[in-house]
C-alpha cells in the first residue's frame, strides 16, 4: 500500500471498520498501525485506535476529525440526542453538506479543514441556502482569513453564514471567535428541499399536507409529487421535510454513549449501531491476538 496521508484517514471509515469487525483485520489498519504505533502488540484495538486519531490531532486535522469533533459538541455538549438528529453527506444541488444538524430547525455545517481548499466555498453556500435557512462554516483558526474574505463576497448572503472556529484545543463554540448564524430564506426553492427526501419521506410530507397522494403513471411519479410539494408555502414545506429527516439516524442516549469518542461519527453515520456490541468486543480484544 502506497504510504500517504489517505491511508490514516480511510482508518475511519465503514469499510474498515466493518472489515475489522467481521473478519477481525483489516489491512488498511494494519499497514497504518505498523506505521504510526510502537510495540501494537501489548495494546488492544481501541488503544490502537485512540493513538491513530491521536496523530490525526496532533499532525492532519482531516475532516473526519473535524466532524467527529462537531458531532461530539453538539450532541453531547449542548443538545440531546433523543431530540436532535445529524446528517452526513447530504446532496443539495451540485454540492454535498459534510454535516447537518435537525433540532427545531435545520442547519448545515460546511467543514474546511486544514487539509481542504477554498475554490468552491461559494458555490457550496449558495446551494446550501437553497434548501436550509441556517448555514455555518467550521474552519481552522489558521484558514479563518480565506473563510472571511469569501463572505465578503457574497453580499447579505455572507453576511447571514456562521463561522465557527476548531481552534488548536479542539474548541469551537467560543463566543471570542464564533459568529451565529442568521436566517436567511431569499434562495428557498421546493425542487432543492424535496430532493433532500426519499421517497417514503416525500410521500408521508404529501399525506400529512393534503391528505392524498397524486395519481400517475409510474414514469411521471417523481414529477408529480414534486408539483403538489410545490403548492405548499416554502417555510412550510421546508418545515416538513425537516420533520422526515429528523427521523433518520435514531440512536438511544445509552447507545451513543457506549461508543468509543474516536469512532462516534463513523459510528452514527454509517448506521453500525447494530453492531455495536461485536464493534466493543474488538475494540476489547488485543491486536493480533
């Protein structure tokens, strides 16, 4: 395996974990523990692990690791989560959100690491804004400055984005260095909110709206769905399919906190919360024996 900063980070990732998991190795893990750990040997797999993020910390802040630490604040810092749902990956236009957060309301978070580049953070806001009225830039406090000098840019639209700093001691919520987000709805659009849905989901938004589902030929379905969704108000229909959203990645306090601090957001977002119990045994279990 080629020796790059690629293979520490895939370390995090469902693939890997699950491998560990079913067969008990993994070689992405083990060429990076041969790498980065001294005598692995003595150790379990959750010391291992611990030591990996460890450097991740100590030497690339990648992304993985500033969601993890996202996730972390929010869910366990300053919201529950019986109450609160988080979203990875999320398709909004021609961009992806790393994280979004559904309380009361939704709010996306675009991740900029010290890793990550600038080109398209513009555009990335832009589409956010189409679907949510809440969105927040997290960045390192060493990239603070490119951060900015885009949201100067972009107008009244700049000026509602949060910014949000990872500083070098893994704070982020500091009211010295963070700046809240405003609500901003001048881009709503139904397409981009309805296509933040699956199918169940824009269909129980229909039902509880109007009652009725539209009647179509299977080819004209999606279009059709999309043209009632369109006859409800925006914040209205925004509101309800946050609703169907928070719904996705149920997890019990109990459960969440019974993962190792390392792994929540791989964890949470790749639904391994089944395999929870077997993921504990590993991590419990020496490495190579």
């Amino acid at each position: 395996m080629a020796d790059n900063s690629r293979a520490i980070n895939r370390v995090f990732t469902r693939n890997v974990i699950c491998d560990l998991i079913q067969n008990g190795k993994s070689d992405v893990f083990d060429y990076v523990v041969r790498r980065y750990i001294d005598v692995p040997e003595n150790k379990n797999h959750g010391e291992l692990i611990s030591e990996v993020y460890m450097h991740l910390e100590k030497q690339q802040r990648n992304e993985y690791y500033y969601m993890n630490t996202l996730l972390n604040k929010l869910l366990v810092g300053i919201h529950n989560v019986n109450t609160t749902t988080a979203l990875s990956q999320i398709h909004i236009g021609h961009s992806i959100a790393d994280f979004v957060m559904i309380n009361g309301e939704g709010q996306v978070y675009e991740i900029k690491s010290d890793l990550d580049n600038f080109d398209r953070l513009h555009d990335q806001l832009h589409d956010y804004f189409c679907a949510f009225s809440k969105v927040s830039v997290l960045a390192s406090i060493h990239e603070l400055g490119k951060v900015k000098n885009v949201l100067s840019t972009m107008g009244d639209m700049g000026d509602a984005v949060g910014v949000y700093v990872l500083s070098d001691n893994n704070t982020i919520f500091s009211r010295e260095r963070s700046r809240k987000p405003l609500e901003y709805n001048d881009l709503l659009n139904h397409e981009s909110i309805f296509k933040l849905l699956r199918k169940r989901e824009y269909e129980s938004v229909l039902l509880r709206y109007f009652g009725a589902l539209p009647q179509s030929a299977p080819v004209f379905y999606f279009r059709a769905c999309l043209g009632l969704f369109e006859k409800i108000p925006i914040l209205e229909a925004q509101k309800l399919a946050h609703l169907e959203l928070k719904k996705r990645n149920k997890i019990t306090v109990e459960e969440f906190e019974s993962i190792q601090p390392e792994l929540k957001s791989v964890v949470y977002f790749s639904n391994l919360v089944g395999k929870l119990s077997e993921l504990n045994r590993l991590l419990q279990k020496n490495y190579g024996g």
